[in-house]
C-alpha cells in the first residue's frame, strides 16, 4: 500500500510540474509569437519603455535581454555617439523591441535649440523607400504594371524602352536632372516634377546607357517615379503619400516638403554645413523643387513606425513587399545590390534592406536587419560623417556573434555604401 501511495504521490509531482512547464512554455512561445507577428505591442506609446534612457528589461524584453545587457548596450552606443561628436537622433531596435534612443545635440545651431525625440529631418535618398511603396501600391491597386514603359502613363516621356522597373532598380540610364536643373532652369520659382520632364524635352539628353544594361544610381528616375505617381492617381505627390502612408501608419511627425505646397511644422531640424569651426544654415534652393528622390521628413519614432508596418506586411502584401527586397537584375540575369527602392547588404551573413540619404547637410540611415527583425535609424544634420557610428552600432549589437562567426569564417571587408553621394549635384 506505501508502495502504491508513494508512485501516485511521484505520479501527482511528475503531472503538477508538467502543468507548470507547460504554462511556461506556452506563454513564451506566446510572447515570441505576439512580438515576431506584431512588433512592439500596441497598447501604449513607445516613450512608455523610456525617454532618452537605458531601456529596461520589462514584460515583453526581458525574454531576450537582462539589465546588465541593456546596460552594456546604452554604455558602449552613448561613448560611440560622444566620441564621434554626433549630432542627431538615434533609435535601434532588436527583435522588434526598442532597445536604444537618444538625442544628441540641437536642431538649430542659430538658437541652440536641442533635439528631442519628435524632431524631424530631411530624409534625402530615404524618401526613395515611399516612392517605390507609392509606385507599387499603384499595382497593387491593378493602375500600373511595372514592366511596362514609363511612356504607357507619360506619353510624352521621351524615351520609350525605359520601363518603370528599370527606375526602380536605377538600371535606366537617365542623365542626372540636376545637371539639367542648373544648366537651364532660370526661373525665379523652384521646378517641379513636371518641369522636369519639360526641361528633358527641351533640351535632349541621350541616355547613359541602353536600359537594363548597367546599374548606375539614379535620382533623376525616382522624380520620374514621383510624377509617375501624381499621373497614375490624380493626386500631387505629397499628398498621396500623406494619405496612403503617413495617415493609415498615424506617422504624425511626417511630411513631405513641397515648396509648391509647404506644410510648417514645429520642431524641424535644419540642414548645417561646418566650416572654419562654424554651422552654417543651408538654405532651400530650387533643387528641392522636386519630389520623389528626397523631400519627406519624418522623426525615428515614425521611422520606426514604418519599420513596423513593413514587418508586418502592412499596405502591400507580403508577396509585393518581398518582390521589392528582391536582387534586380540586369538584361544579362547580373544581380545588382539593389531592389525596388532598397539597397541591398549582408553583415555575417544577415540580409540587410536599407537606405542612407545625403542632401543639404543631412546623413541619414535606416537598416533593416530582416532576418532577426532588428532596426538601426541614424537621422543627423550637421552634414558629418555617420558611417562610423552605423558601423560602430553594428559591432555592438552583434559582438557576441561577430566572435563566433569570426571563429568560422575568414573576414572580408564588404563595401559599406552608407557613405556614396546621393544627392549632391556635383555627382
């Protein structure tokens, strides 16, 4: 009878401590789920977790981080940014989970006016990301197909092998606008997307190359793009993507900037060029005239919320969204590191989806690390360099795994394109 007893009593702890592993278990596959499907929760703010602090280990990233570890992060990422004498506002996070935010330095060096987390910057080349949504938001909406010529919705676009993918991927071969823009724009007003096109026609430009043929980086077919999307839906650039993007993802601290249309908002940084140890302000000039290659800006908290509804497969598929991380490819089946409006990296063997921007003293970067769901934004004004600090924050985040891979494999320098000109006319 003891015997019987005592294997029921082991029967009874065996089955009680199976319940609680189990409710363990579940809850964290739970959590994992909610956090990979989802992105940070959508019950609260983000500034709930911290504001300009070490974040802390709380409900939801206690799962993947100890204090000690979001110590070491905050510690090792602030002495990078002092060190490089960084002005601007950084957010990282990892796992979907903000981890990292800090502002450093002021929007306006004229009235030392600080940054904070809402300020908001010229994104330069950044803005591509919204285009090429914008474009293909238009397929998705069965308006446009973007292997037909760009000619089929602008008839009097001048050169008709040109197709609208080809503008996406940069292998079209057009002549920078800006050259054009300088060389014969001499009105008092600054140009639009359609004067653009005018100037194209007035002046013919031969092609760079025969499309398809060569990558070649190219502002002047994402203000193409943008008019290509003001033709398709009726609507003036800048507002489409207020009201299909920035509205649906409450981007509140976005905006594209339309010297056709200005929109004023408060708390926005202002583009500085150093010299003889002194910021100088530089000034709107008619090449922000057009829209589509740069002109919208937005905070890193919106950033993040972009972040966010591109994991999720929000506004477009899942399928159209995947398309436009894809490798392009050129006429001969080449691969070129550049998708629909993303340029393409690898970083121990992590496939990275991103973009930097450099226009009017700003540098800007937002990476996406997709296959653990890890984001970088770096949004600065005082036209240094940032690449150091994109490349430092990498470091730190993935130490652990940099030693290992290290161990198994033997490091080559990959070209880091964070720094290429993007805008400058002097291209």
């Amino acid at each position: 009878m003891q015997l019987i007893i005592k294997d029921n009593l082991h029967a009874v702890k065996a089955f009680i401590f199976s319940k609680i592993l189990f409710s363990f278990v579940s809850r964290s596959v739970f959590l994992f789920l909610l956090i990979y499907f989802m992105g940070v929760p959508r019950f609260g703010k983000s500034d709930r977790y911290f504001q300009g602090q070490p974040a802390s280990a709380g409900f939801f990233n206690v799962l993947f981080f100890s204090e000690e570890e979001l110590r070491f992060i905050d510690h090792k990422i602030t002495n990078l940014l002092l060190e490089n004498k960084f002005n601007g506002n950084v957010l990282i996070a990892r796992y979907g989970m903000l981890i990292y935010e800090r502002s450093f330095g002021f929007s306006s060096f004229r009235t030392s006016e600080p940054l904070d987390q809402q300020t908001t910057f010229q994104l330069a080349s950044i803005s591509k990301t919204f285009t090429s949504a914008a474009v293909l938001m238009l397929q998705q909406d069965s308006l446009l197909t973007i292997d037909d010529p760009l000619k089929n919705y602008i008839p009097e676009f001048p050169y008709p092998d040109i197709t609208i993918r080809q503008l996406l991927s940069h292998t079209s071969g057009l002549q920078n606008y800006m050259w054009m823009v300088e060389r014969y724009w001499k009105k008092a007003v600054p140009p639009t997307n359609e004067d653009v096109l005018q100037l194209f026609l007035s002046y013919p430009r031969p092609l760079n190359f025969s499309p398809g043929t060569r990558f070649d980086y190219s502002n002047t077919g994402f203000v193409f793009l943008g008019l290509l999307v003001e033709r398709v839906s009726g609507q003036s650039y800048a507002s489409f993507i207020q009201e299909r993007i920035f509205d649906p993802l409450q981007m509140d601290r976005s905006f594209v900037h339309d010297l056709q249309n200005p929109v004023e908002m408060e708390n926005r940084a202002y583009g500085y060029r150093q010299w003889r140890g002194q910021h100088i302000l530089i000034p709107d000039d008619k090449l922000d005239g057009p829209l589509g290659d740069k002109g919208v800006f937005s905070s890193t908290h919106d950033l993040y919320k972009w972040d966010q509804a591109l994991h999720r497969s929000e506004l477009l598929s899942s399928d159209i969204w995947q398309m436009a991380f894809e490798n392009a490819r050129l006429n001969n089946d080449t691969m070129v590191e550049y998708g629909m409006g993303w340029r393409l990296q690898e970083f121990l063997d992590k496939k990275i989806v991103h973009h930097p921007g450099r226009w009017h003293g700003f540098r800007t970067s937002f990476k996406r690390f997709i296959d653990d769901h890890t984001t970088i934004i770096v949004l600065s004004n005082n036209n240094s360099s940032i690449l150091e600090v994109i490349e430092g924050i990498q470091d730190i985040l993935y130490y652990d795994e940099k030693e290992i891979w290290l161990a198994n494999n033997e490091w080559v320098e990959s070209p880091q394109d964070d720094e290429l000109p993007e805008l400058e006319p002097t291209e």
